[in-house]
C-alpha cells in the first residue's frame, strides 16, 4: 500500500446535528445511521480494509477544540487519526479522542491499535455502548460523530467518508 499522505478533510469546521434534524436520503442514511462496525459494513463493499494511522499520540485540554464539550474534562486526551482503505482506496478519516481517564483496565489497548481498525477492537468488547450518533455534511464530504463508552468509559469517534467511499 506504502505511504499515501492526503489532505485532512476539514472536520474542525464542521456543524453537527442530530440526524432526526437533518434531511438525509435513504442510502446516505444507512451508512451514516450504522449502529454495527462501520469496518464491517466497509468489508463488505471490498476484498480487504487496511488503516494507515495518520496521529497517535497526547493532546492537552487547551487544544482539543469544540470536542471538549462532548466529553468529561481531563488534563489530557489520547488521540488517534487514521485513513482506512478499501481496497487500497482511501475510503474514510477518522479521528478518536479519548480522555485519558478512560485508558485504564482493559482501555489501555485503545492506545496500541496500531493497523488495526477500531471498529474489529471496539465492537468485539462486551461492555460497548453507544450514546448517540450525529451527522454533518461540509465541502461535499459526509461525516459522523458518535461518543461511545467502554465499560461506561466515554470517547468521541469521528468519521469523515472521502470522495471515493461507497456512500457516494
């Protein structure tokens, strides 16, 4: 696959709503509105899904932006920015912001996902939950912002799907 460096798709401007606010047609909603894996729902639309991981590392309170409203204050919150490929084809960007009180136990493994999607660890985990799903559309480019919870433990996940996903 080797390294493939595209443009970060703007998720910071981004507005977002509840998706019985905001019209959405009937296949857009299907994938925007999935409650299962998105990784899976991907693996069914190629022969294989790979993540390139783009950020993995710390961020402080002061730098997480309009995110720190969606989840418990904490000195500092453990990122991790990704490209998944279908196929070799960059299908989605996603970004996990988790606060650092929720790496503890089992939550640890959050910050060694390395290649791995995070949808194959999160959804294989029996203490999973998710609070809500939101939606948003800027520059042509659908996303979705969930926060989940781990064991009650909160983080946020966003999913920006890229020009080439099988949504569009």
């Amino acid at each position: 696959m080797g390294n493939k460096t595209l443009p970060i798709p703007n998720w910071q401007g981004r507005d977002w709503f509840y998706p019985q606010y905001y019209p959405l047609s009937k296949t857009v909603g299907e994938w925007l509105l999935e409650e299962d894996s998105m990784t899976s729902r991907c693996e069914r639309y190629c022969h294989e899904v790979t993540v390139q991981p783009q950020f993995e590392g710390y961020i402080s309170a002061e730098s997480l932006s309009r995110e720190s409203s969606e989840l418990p204050t904490d000195r500092r919150y453990w990122i991790r920015e990704i490209l998944l490929f279908g196929d070799n084809i960059p299908w989605l960007w996603a970004r996990t912001v988790v606060p650092e009180q929720t790496l503890s136990g089992p939550e640890l493994n959050l910050m060694t996902l390395g290649t791995t999607p995070l949808g194959r660890y999160l959804f294989n985990q029996a203490e999973l939950e998710r609070d809500y799903i939101q939606v948003s559309s800027l520059d042509g480019l659908w996303g979705r912002r969930s926060r989940l919870r781990l064991s009650g433990k909160p983080l946020l996940l966003t999913e920006i799907f890229l020009p080439s996903a099988p949504l569009y």
